[in-house]
C-alpha cells in the first residue's frame, strides 16, 4: 500500500471517528498538492472550526515539511479556524496538537511521541 493510500486511509478515520462525536467532518481532497493551502480536514459544531493535517507514522517521530506548517496557518489566518496536528503513532489513539506544541527542526517541525502523550489531547478532549 502506498504512503499516499495509508494517509487517505487515516484521514477517512479520523473522519468517521468525529462525525461519530456528532461533529461534522468535511475531507479536503487534494490538500498539500495544489497552489491554495488546505487542511486534510475541516470539522466544526458551530461554535468552533477546526483545521486539521492528519499523520500517522509507525515510528517515534513524525517529521513535518515547513510547508505543512505554514500552509495550515495560512489557511486558518484566511478562514478563521483553529489549526491542529493530528497524529497516531503505532495502535495509540489519535492525539490533538496545536502549533505551539510541535518542536521546531533546521529543516522543519517534528512531533515527538513522548511530547504528544504529554501535551496532545485526545478527540473527546478537543471537542469538549
């Protein structure tokens, strides 16, 4: 299975697992390979509206391009959503980060598994 297919795949998840939460969920096909920047996801309850790249790794580290970053804060300063990271490491539930919690590199950002059991939020967290 491609690495492009196992990301389509854990978008859908994520997507099933919020509309499960009674939360509309809306998938961004394309995102990340057009000129306008775009999120994986757009979840909202009309009171907030969430901007999400969903990442999914085996490994204790998910490393980010800087165009990721910056295209989902582009995105959010233009729409007027939240931005977060949200990232399953290997059979662990998906946790929820925010800018401020994924750790700047020379080449881009990481998101550490140890940081995100610690400052990540689980679904029913961030949507309460």
């Amino acid at each position: 299975m491609s690495s492009k297919t196992k990301g389509s795949n854990a978008e859908r998840e994520l997507l099933h697992l919020f509309w499960s939460k009674k939360i509309p969920c809306l998938r961004c096909a394309g995102s990340g390979s057009m000129k306008y920047p775009g999120p994986d996801l757009i979840a909202s309850n009309k009171l907030r509206t969430l901007a999400i790249e969903c990442k999914s790794t085996k490994d204790k580290k998910k490393y980010l391009d800087k165009d990721d970053v910056e295209q989902l804060k582009e995105f959010c300063e233009i729409f007027g959503a939240e931005p977060w990271f949200a990232v399953r490491f290997a059979r662990k539930d998906w946790l929820f980060l925010s800018l401020d919690d994924i750790e700047k590199t020379e080449n881009g950002y990481v998101i550490d598994s140890k940081i995100a059991e610690r400052r990540g939020l689980l679904l029913e967290e961030l949507i309460k």
